[in-house]
C-alpha cells in the first residue's frame, strides 16, 4: 500500500474518530488555529507553503502597520497618535539585549489591531510597540483581567487566531501567560535572536 493511500485512510479514520457522541453539544469547546496550508508532493513525503505571503499580507491584517517602520511612522497609523513621536521619546524595553524601545497604547484606543475581537480585556489590558534601530519588530498584546473582566483568556485566543494564520516567513505569533496577564506576541521573522525572548512583567 502506497504513502499517499495511508495518508488518506488515517485522515478518514481521524475523521470518523472526532464525530460528537450524544449530548456532546452541552460540553464545553476549544478552538482549534490552523497554520497556514501546505502542499504535499505526490510522495507525501515533503510540503511547501500552498499560499506565498508577503509584509504586505501583514499589513492588510493590521489596518497598514508593517514590521520595520520607525516610531513616528507607526504612531501616525494609530486612531489617537501621540504628539511629538521619535526614537529618543520612547522608553528602553530592559529585558532585551542592545538597545530597544518601546511605547504602548491602551487596547481601547487600537483601531484596527483589536482584529474585531468580541470577548472582554479587562480596562488595563494594552499594546506595545517595540522598535530597535531599525524599526518595528514586534507587536505585543497585554490582556489584564479585572473585576468586569475575570478572564482574559477568550480574549487572547481570538487575536492568536487571527494571527496564526501568517505563514513563519512573515510573522512569529506566540501566546503565553505572566501571572494573571494573558500575551499574544507577533514578532517579524528576521528578528533573529530577539525572537523567542518573552516579556517578564516588572523587569522595566
């Protein structure tokens, strides 16, 4: 029996595997995200991206913000820019090697980076811009739970659902947790080693 006719008899018998017994519709669901969709060659053996992304794909998603811009160039895309935006204007972001800078806007007041989410943030809950020398490298989510706002999980998932889908070559999503706070990080690809660094909360 050939690699490809496997293939398709474990997608049908996952298929069948995940049908929904009796009364399964009171049970409580997960979301699942997907990853961008592949295409396998006809040994299924190896697979490409089936879509070819670009920054500019980035950019739809995030109403015209792309990695790489300078702090007065982003700040100009925001609903409420803040007045007098520059390099030496922003506050050093301590948890990074070299020197990146950072400002930040409450969730409220993110226009389009919301990314039409319905579930509750908390009031606290915000964005931060992070920049090095050479521009806007990652976009980082802070969602805050308060007493209108028990759980900011929903909420987080919904924005890492949106931004899963961009293939690696473009965009790095991962979701984690601080404490209570729940973070969705996007970061650009060519970031390099400043990649996996996580935020820690009080370190700044």
């Amino acid at each position: 029996m050939g690699l490809r006719r496997i293939a398709l008899l474990l997608l049908l018998g996952a298929g069948s595997a995940c049908a929904q017994p009796p009364g399964a519709a009171t049970q409580q669901t997960k979301p699942v995200f997907l990853p961008a969709p592949v295409r396998w060659d006809t040994d299924m053996l190896r697979f490409r991206p089936a879509i070819s992304q670009t920054a500019a794909d980035f950019a739809n998603l995030t109403g015209g913000i792309a990695f790489g811009m300078s702090p007065a160039d982003l700040n100009a895309r925001l609903p409420d820019p803040y007045p007098g935006m520059s390099w030496n204007a922003l506050t050093l972001a301590n948890e990074y090697p070299g020197e990146v800078r950072y400002f930040g806007v409450p969730i409220d007041a993110a226009g389009p980076l919301r990314m039409g989410m319905t579930a509750c943030t908390g009031a606290g809950s915000y964005l931060v811009f992070l920049f090095r020398a050479e521009g806007f490298f990652r976009l980082s989510y802070r969602l805050i739970p308060d007493k209108t706002c028990t759980d900011t999980d929903p909420a987080a998932q919904e924005i890492f659902a949106r931004f899963v889908p961009m293939g690696q070559k473009v965009a790095l999503s991962v979701r984690y947790h601080v404490g209570k706070t729940q973070v969705v990080d996007i970061t650009d690809a060519t970031a390099g080693y400043l990649t996996p660094i996580r935020w820690r909360q009080g370190t700044n």
